[in-house]
C-alpha cells in the first residue's frame, strides 16, 4: 500500500473545543489522535465557555485558517462551538469525519453542566448529523497536564471507531487532575446531581449606571456511587453515555390522561369564542 494510500484508509477525526483554537488542551488532544488518524482542527476564534447549544443565524460566520502554537494547521471561525462543527460537516471540510473530539476543556462538565457546555454542545451537533462524538473534560480550571486526558482518548476513540452502532454514540467524559499513575482506572457512569451555589453580583459602573454578575461560590456535586461525581471523586475516569432525546417518558404515561381532558376544555373554550 503507498503511503497516500495509507493516509485514505485512516480515519478522520474532527477536533473542537469551546476554549478557543489556542487552548492548550485542544493542541494536546489533537496531537494525541494523530497517532491513529487524520486529524481536523476546526475550532472557536475565542473562548465560548458556557454558551450552550447556540446556532448562528443572524449574521455572517467569519473562517480562517491558522497556525497552533505547535505548528499544527487549523481552522478557526468566528461562531459558537456547534457552528463549527456544523460548518464541517456541511462542507467546510474536504470530507466527513468519522468522528469528532470536543475538548480537552479546562474545567469538568459534569450532570447539568452538559446544558451549558459549548464542548458538549459541539459533540452534541455532530450527534444530530449522524457523526459519533467525544466531549472530554480535565477536572481542574487551573492544571495544563492533559497528557493522561489525550492518551485516555486515543483508546476511547480507537473503541468507538471499531464499532457499528446504527446510532452514533454520544459520550461525555471527565478526566481526574491527576498522574497517570494515580488515575485508577475507568468508569461508565451515570449523569450525577449538580449543585449551584448561584449568586446576582450587583455593581456600578464609573457613571452610576448599575449593572450585575452572576457569581456566587463555585458548584459542587453529590458523589454517589454510579455517577459521574461518584467516580471523579475516587480518582477515575467518568465516561457516560449520553442522549439527544430530552423526552420524560416517566410523565409520558402519567400525562396521557390529560389529553382527554384538555382537548375537551380546548373546545368548550373555542365554542364560546
């Protein structure tokens, strides 16, 4: 096989974050992946932690290409996390990954935060085209020490390459702050409970004009055994498997009733009209 031939036959591998295409764990985890794939850097021109699941539909996307500190070539746009992982795979890119990377995000995303997440969401839009996808996080807003992080990837994705799922997997991995040699293995987990300690910062400005932050403590967890709290806690890896379909099917069955009696109020309702 001739070595452009061998480069076809490797997987594609899509690399995001929501850090910014100069963090340093977006760098990391690309580097890592090369080891098995061919890899795409399509990633935020700034940091867009917290924004959510966001589209941009009412103004231009912005695309240039870059350098990394590295030397490694990249893409950089000016929307959100998900924008960029949309425009790959509507055709910013000369073909579809077989699967996209989202992180390595400082900080972890852990049960309700997958709500907020740009790194999440990125994963999350690959989701919804059809792509299976990775969102990892390091535990720490402080440590650059991403090397176990990236090397835990290299096996997650190689694992999730190798399968043929109808559905594409959608996985949510947290990473403990640690050496490789304290990291004590791995854990598929459940989503845990959040706990946000939230708080309305009011201030002035230099005019008088009032305005506010949303501050307070930073949040903590409950680490029950099973969660992904529960395995961070215990100094291991939490990757969980996660959904895009936000039904409760629990309030499914107990809200059947209630079309009966809503459909009748609606036409007592209408019939007075």
């Amino acid at each position: 096989m001739s070595a452009k031939e061998s480069a076809l036959a490797r997987p594609r591998i899509l690399v995001t974050n929501d850090d910014g295409v100069a963090a340093t764990g977006l760098r990391a985890l690309a580097a890592a992946l090369r080891q098995i794939a061919q890899v795409d850097i399509v990633a935020p021109d700034h940091n867009w932690s917290a924004s959510g699941h966001s589209k941009t539909m009412d103004r231009p996307l912005y695309v240039r290409a870059t350098t990394l500190a590295d030397g490694s070539p990249a893409t950089m746009t000016s929307g959100s996390p998900s924008d960029c992982v949309a425009m790959a795979l509507l055709g910013l890119l000369p073909s579809r990954p077989d699967l996209v990377v989202s992180g390595i995000n400082q900080g972890a995303n852990l049960s309700t935060d997958l709500v907020y997440s740009g790194t999440v969401a990125a994963a999350r839009e690959a989701v919804f085209a059809g792509v299976p996808a990775i969102a990892v996080s390091l535990n720490s807003v402080s440590s650059d020490e991403y090397g176990p992080a990236a090397a835990f990837c290299v096996c997650l994705a190689q694992q999730l390459l190798a399968q043929r799922w109808e559905k594409p997997a959608f996985l949510n991995v947290n990473v403990p702050a640690l050496p490789a040699s304290a990291i004590r293995g791995v854990q598929v987990t459940r989503l845990g409970t959040r706990v946000y300690r939230d708080a309305l910062v009011a201030r002035e400005d230099p005019r008088g004009r009032p305005y506010y932050w949303i501050g307070g403590e930073p949040p903590t967890g409950i680490a029950e055994p099973g969660t992904d709290f529960g395995a961070l806690n215990e100094g291991y890896i939490s990757v969980t498997p996660v959904s895009t379909d936000l039904t409760d099917y629990q309030r499914v069955d107990v809200m059947a009733p209630w079309a009966e009696i809503l459909g009748s109020t609606l036409a007592g309702a209408q019939g007075q009209a």
